[in-house]
C-alpha cells in the first residue's frame, strides 16, 4: 500500500490532560455507584460528581478534537485510522448486545425447557414450558409486552430516522446544508420521540402490566435489553445533536465529514440491534 | 500548561519534543507511545509483585495440613484478587507495553494511531487496581470467588464484589480502546512496502489478540453487568426460582473466558517468534504457516468455551463437540512449535538471556500445552476438574509460557530501550533461578492434582502434605527470584555498556536499524522497508 505524498508526516496531538480527568471521572462514577448499591451515605454526591467530571473531560476533549480538525490538521490517514477504530467500537457494542441476546436464547431455549422436565418435576411441580416466563416461583401474574403497539410504532420511527439521516448526508455530500440541517433535525425528532415512547412503554408496564424487572427472566431480560438500546438510542441522539449543532456552524465539507459519518454508522447498528429486539423480545 | 498547549496547535505541524511538560506531568499527560509502554510495563511488574505476594500468602498456608495462618474466607480472597491481579493487572498490560513500545517502531511509524486514547486506555489502569485491592478494607472483604466470579456465590458477596465489578468493566473499557488503537495502527500505519505478509510476527499475534479482545470483552462486561443486576436490581438471570440459570454465567464468562487464554498466549508467541530467529541466525521457519496458525487459535478459541464446564451437566453431545474442539486447538499450535524448533535446526545458536526465557517457554508451554490436551478429554476432566492438576496445567502456560516470554522480550529489547546492555550474569541467573524454582513450585501439583487434592482449599488431607512443601518452597524461591530482574533493569536504566542500533547481531527488523536509545519519535517520516529487514 502506497500513502499520496500528502499522508508521509504523521499526525501525533501534544500532551493532553483529558485522559486522566476522564479516569477520575471513572473512579468517582464507579465508587459512587458502589457506595449507592450499598447504601452509604453520600454515594449519590460521588456519582454526580463523577458525571460533572466525566461531561468536563467530554467537552474538553471533543472540543479539542473538533478543533484540531476544523483547523486541517487531520490528513487522510487520520481519517482512515478513524474510520477504523469507528467500525472496530461498533464491532465491540455488537458483541456487548450478543452477550444478552445470547442469555435470552439460552433461557428460552435450555433454561426454561430445563426447569420444566419431568427431572425437575421435583422440585418445581406443575411448572410449564411456556414463553414468556418468569421462572417456577414467581408467584404474581403479569401481562407480555405485545409487539404490534407502541414496539411497531417505534419500529416504524428508527427505520424512518435511518432515511432522514441517510437523507441528511446526500445533503451534506452535495453541499446543500439546508438539507442537511432538515435532515438531522428530523433524525433527533424521530429518535426523541422514539424515546418518549419507550418511558411510556416503560410505565405502562410498571403501572399497568405488572411487568417489572423483577418480573422473573422475562422481567430481566426484556429491561436489560430495551434498556441497554434506549440508552444507546440516547447517546446516539446526543451524537446527533453535537453533529447538528457544528453543522448549523458550518463545519464538514462535502468530501471531509468524518465525524458525520461515525455518527451516522454508529445511528444505523442501534437501528439494526432495535430490529433484533423487535423480533426477539416482543414479537417471537 | 494547557494555555501552551493550546497556543502550540494553531497551523504547527511540528511535534518534536521541545516544549513538552516535564516532571510529572510528562507521565500523565503523555501521547508518547514509548513514554505509555514504559508506564505499562511498570505497572505490570508492580502488579506482577502485588499479585505475587498473595500468592505467596496462599502458599505459606499451603505449607502444612491444617489452618496456620488465614482463615478459609481470606485465603478464598486472596486467590481471587492473585488471579484478577495477574491476569489483567500483569500479565495483559505487560503485553499492551510491549505492544506500544514496539508496534510503532516495528511498522515504521511514529506513534499509534490514537496518541491521546492511548495514554487513556493506560491510566484507566490505575482506578481499576484502586477498587481491586481497596476492596480487601470493605465490609465482607474482597470477592472470594475466584477469578471466574461465578454464582450464587458471587451474588451473595458483600460489596467487594460490586467494587471487583466495576473494575471489571473499567479494565473492559481500557482492553478494548487500547485494542481498537492496536488494530487500527497496525491496519493503517505501516511504512510503504510492508504488507500485511511481511510484518513482524509480534505485530501479526497483536492484530490477532486484538481482534479477540474487541470481541471477548464486551461479553465479559454483559456477564458482570447482569450479575450486578441480579444483585441489586432484583433481576433473575442466574437464579433458578426466576427462570434463569447459574450455568448461563458460566457459558457467558468462558465464551470471554477462554479467547483470554490466547489473549494472554498469542502476545508471548509474538516474542518467542522474534527471539528464536536471532538468537538462532536464521529467518524464522514457516512464515506463512504461523500467520495462519495464529489466525486458527484466534478463531477456534470462540467455540471451545464449554471445555471448562464438562461437569455442569451439559448433554453428552456437547461434551463430545467440545473436546474434539479443544483437541483441534492443538493442531495450529503444534505448528507453532514445529516451526520454533525447526528454526533452530542447524542454526548458528547462542544462549543469551533472551533466548534462555525463549526455550524454557518452549519446553514448559509445550508441557502446558500437553497437560491442556489431557484436560480436554471429558472423562479425564472429569476426575481432574477443580484439582491441583488444573492448577498446575494453568500455570505452566501463564507462568512458563506468558511470563518466561515477557522475561524473553524484555531482555531482548532492553537495550533498545534504554540503551545499555544489561548485566548477562545476573540475567541468566535470573533465568536459571526462574526455571528450577517455577518447576519445584508447580511440577509437583501434578502429583496432588491427579492423587485428588482439590483447589480453592486452604487445608488439605495429610497424605498431600509432602507434595506441597515441596511446592512451597518453590513459590517462595521464584517468588524471591523475580526481585533479579528489578535489579537488572534499574541497573540497565542507569547506565552500563552503551548498546549499538542492533545489539543481536540475528535479529531483523525496523526496530533494529534506529539508535539506541530510539529517540523520542522514532519515524518522523516513514522509513524505507527492504527485503533485508522483512520477516515473511
């Protein structure tokens, strides 16, 4: 592989700060959250704290990221490296959600039919192979989330957002930033009200459904997992709103929009692990 | 010193090493790739001694039958956090220094690709053995579980195990950055005319790793994660009353479990793969076939996980699949020692350190490997499981396969780093003590292993007791031993016999044609690749 004359120097940053202020940032999130697990007084105070540290050392350091692109200093090598780390991290969330889309299947497909052979008769007399379920000793009846509600409405706005943002680039790639504005503005739309449904999924269920997370393996495994997606659907949205914000600035060109595309890659795997869910937690 | 470097940015494209923050602040701010190697390797060793000193706390008690020491619930803490201490706070970051201090230097470019996320993935360290070991204070006292952090157990622990959890998830997060740096600097930042074929084995067995811990860690942090749930959300994924399965944890943390294997292995075969040639004077043999065989061990180590559960009640059929899975493993890394051993075959040898740590990982990773093979036969494991025999398997290829091979590279490239030859004597002293004491340490754990003295127990039936006085000794000697090399390296780093460019006068590479000490930025400008420094 031969790099154009453009790519011999290499791109190295000075020293930075960033990286250690987010380590403490870690270290106070993560003994906050412990202390509040275990509930020790003023593990809440240390948790905010790490937040309030962890947002400084975000802005600090996309900030300067931002900046130093802005100010050309990124030739097309660095361009590439990021393209790569980019699918590379999504590759690790993809292997994040096998973790619990492999515990579903496990459960319904060894687990359940397990606790319901007739070698378990035994111990857990009368319980049946049935999905959903929430084990052999739960004890209150609760009602399934049905996919054809709200879930296919939210199916319907991530797919239609997957267009927008899709729609959104043809407008960045063909200089016209009034489209490309429209386009993310649509995409925010469609993944906050995305959201909004999902809370009020979430207190339907809790309210009405008596479907909780304690609600056995079928409780535990339908929150983890939505859970897990809405919150990436939210850090999706926040990306998307630091992209539109510099596009209303006037950054990217039509050929150098990385950070766009990161973005809008990294829009597209919550909407395929969404359609996974759609098919495993409420539809099958 | 923000305000400079901010002032320094604006249209510079200069980044030498004038201006840089000294002191203190050059670790902790660094985008150095030599400064970050330098940080990881410390801190490996001081984890490597931490973890060490537990382990001989374990083995003083071991001395005799019966409890002289620790009581059961300490002795259980202490080999867990000896074992997440050796695994991710030694033996991986040993690995990530060598990768920073050599990668860049071997492909020819003048960092990694992600200078500040790589001073990141170093300094999540820190929090992360901050939590491990302050958890030994709290109430309930540190995990006792065991590495594999299994429930119920680790359900019922108190709130050590939610600090072992977090920490957990932060070694996660530094393991996968730092990876995504490794693959990407190794994908785009390698000098005009070297090929993915002709690159430097280590940078081949790093790629491979890499890719393992990008994909295996993530589960790791949906294993921990759920169990966190489940012990304080109130979900019910290992609990059976709920419908999940204390068994599905287990299948979750060995399909991580066991890629961490050859996370740990493929690294230490990258070193062994540079160090044999050029003590040997001989291209390394089978270029191609190590590639592939690496890219086989990293593959194939995704779909033997349940080799580690032959006793949990997995259907007859699985039991099968997984031990012919296993067995398969064993193929490509025969290739690999075929070919070290064929690399030496009529080659003009020479036994400095280097080479000494390369073929004492050579006999002894094979024996591990020997005893790997044993295990992977379920009626075998069956009487074997949770025995000294597994601990001793384990050891010798942690020990005599990943250390000796990190002992091996460290000796190899010392000089390159710090620009001194270090002291022969002591080293090969080092060597000699590292292997007779690892042997007295650990052989004899066969014996107990197959004899029926089970692990994890801080007592055991008086017919063991020999064995194990034995073994004792061992671990105290190798443990002792392991102080030569503070000594080797302090003395290197502060002076002794100026060491050329390329102080093997065997050894190939880009890394070998800069000075030592190699300056700051080793390749400002990408170096020319010949055939001469090529290893494919």
């Amino acid at each position: 592989m031969s790099h154009p004359a453009s790519t011999s120097r290499y791109f190295v940053p000075e020293p930075s700060p960033w990286p250690l202020v987010g380590s403490i940032a870690l270290l106070l999130l993560a003994s906050g959250a412990v202390l509040m697990m275990n509930s020790i007084a003023n593990g809440g105070f240390v948790l905010i704290g790490g937040f309030a540290v962890l947002a400084i050392m975000l802005f600090g350091w996309f900030g300067r990221v931002i900046g130093e692109s802005e100010g050309q200093r990124y030739n097309l090598q660095v361009d590439r490296s990021f393209r790569l780390a980019m699918a590379w991290f999504i590759f690790s969330e993809v292997m994040f959600f096998v973790a619990f889309f492999g515990a579903l299947f496990y459960i319904r497909v060894v687990a359940i039919p397990d606790l319901a052979s007739p070698e378990q008769a035994a111990l857990w007399e009368g319980f049946r192979n049935v999905w959903p379920s929430a084990g052999p000793a739960a004890k209150d009846p609760f009602t399934q989330m049905h996919a054809w509600g709200i879930p296919a409405i939210n199916t319907l706005l991530l797919l239609s957002s997957g267009v927008t943002v899709t729609w959104a680039h043809w407008g960045l790639v063909a200089n016209k930033r009034q489209q490309l504005i429209i386009g993310l503005m649509l995409t925010i739309l469609l993944g906050a009200l995305f959201l909004t449904l999902q809370v009020y999924e979430y207190r339907e269920a809790y309210s009405h459904l008596n479907l909780k997370m304690t609600t056995g393996v079928y409780g535990s495994t339908f929150f983890m997992l939505t859970g897990f997606h809405g919150f990436h659907v939210t850090l999706g949205v926040t990306m998307l709103t630091v992209i539109l914000v510099r596009a209303m600035k006037g950054h990217f060109t039509a050929e150098r929009h990385f950070a766009f595309e990161g973005v809008a890659w990294y829009w597209h795997f919550v909407d395929v692990v969404w359609l996974g869910l759609f098919v495993v937690i409420y539809w099958l | 010193m923000q305000a400079t470097s901010h002032a320094g940015y604006a249209g510079n494209h200069d980044h030498d090493s004038h201006g840089h923050p000294t002191g203190w602040k050059r670790w902790v701010t660094t985008t150095n790739h030599k400064d970050i190697g330098t940080m990881y390797l410390w801190f490996s060793f001081a984890m490597f001694l931490v973890g060490g000193a537990m382990s001989l706390i374990l083995r003083a008690e071991l001395f005799a039958p019966g409890l002289q020491y620790v009581s059961p619930e300490f002795y259980n803490q202490m080999l867990t956090l000896h074992a997440l201490i050796m695994v991710f706070g030694a033996i991986m970051p040993a690995f990530v220094g060598f990768a920073n201090w050599m990668i860049p230097m071997m492909i020819g470019a003048s960092d990694m690709a992600f200078a500040r996320m790589n001073n990141w993935s170093f300094w999540l360290l820190p929090p992360a053995a901050i939590l491990l070991s302050a958890s030994i204070f709290v109430p309930g006292g540190a995990p006792g579980t065991g590495w594999t952090l299994y429930p119920p157990l680790s359900i019922q622990m108190g709130m050590g195990m939610d600090m072992a959890i977090f920490a957990v998830h932060i070694l996660g997060m530094s393991s996968i950055m730092g990876s995504i740096n490794i693959v990407t600097t190794i994908l785009n930042l390698r000098t005009p005319g070297m090929t993915l074929m002709k690159m430097p084995l280590f940078c081949w067995t790093w790629l491979v790793t890499a890719f393992l811990l990008i994909a295996s860690m993530p589960i790791l942090a949906g294993a921990v994660t759920m169990l966190l749930t489940d012990r304080h959300f109130g979900t019910s994924f290992f609990s059976a009353a709920g419908g999940g399965d204390p068994v599905l944890f287990q299948h979750i943390f060995w399909f991580f479990g066991h890629p961490e294997v050859y996370i740990i292995a493929l690294p230490a075969f990258g070193v062994v793969s540079h160090v044999i040639p050029a003590f040997s004077r001989k291209p390394l043999f089978g270029y191609a076939s190590m590639v592939y065989a690496i890219a086989a061990i990293g593959l194939i180590s995704f779909f033997v996980w349940a080799h580690h559960m032959y006793v949990t009640g997995i259907p007859l059929t699985g039991q099968l699949y997984f031990m012919y899975a296993t067995m398969l493993i064993a193929v490509p890394t025969g290739v690999k020692v075929f070919n070290w051993v064929t690399t030496m075959w009529r080659g003009s040898l020479s036994f400095e350190t280097p080479m000494l740590f390369a073929l004492g990982f050579l006999v002894l990773f094979t024996i591990g490997g020997l005893t790997g093979l044993v295990l992977a036969m379920t009626a075998v494991d069956i009487q074997l499981q949770d025995t000294y025999y597994v601990v001793a398997h384990f050891h010798y290829v942690m020990v005599a396969g990943a250390l000796f091979s990190a002992y091996a590279g460290l000796y190899f490239w010392l000089p390159k780093w710090t620009g001194h030859m270090y002291n022969e004597g002591l080293g090969k002293l080092h060597f000699w003590l590292s292997m007779i004491f690892f042997n007295i340490a650990f052989f004899p754990q066969h014996f107990l292993g197959l004899a029926g003295m089970p692990r994890r127990i801080p007592d055991y039936a008086q017919q063991f007791a020999d064995f194990n006085v034995i073994s004792s000794i061992g671990a105290f000697g190798f443990g002792f031993s392991q102080l030569l090399v503070l000594v080797v390296v302090i003395q290197a780093v502060k002076g002794g016999a100026k060491a050329p460019s390329r102080p093997w006068d065997g050894a190939h590479g880009l890394e070998w044609t800069v000075p030592s000490p190699a300056p700051y930025h080793t390749f400002e400008d990408p170096p020319v690749f010949n055939q001469a420094e090529a290893h494919g």
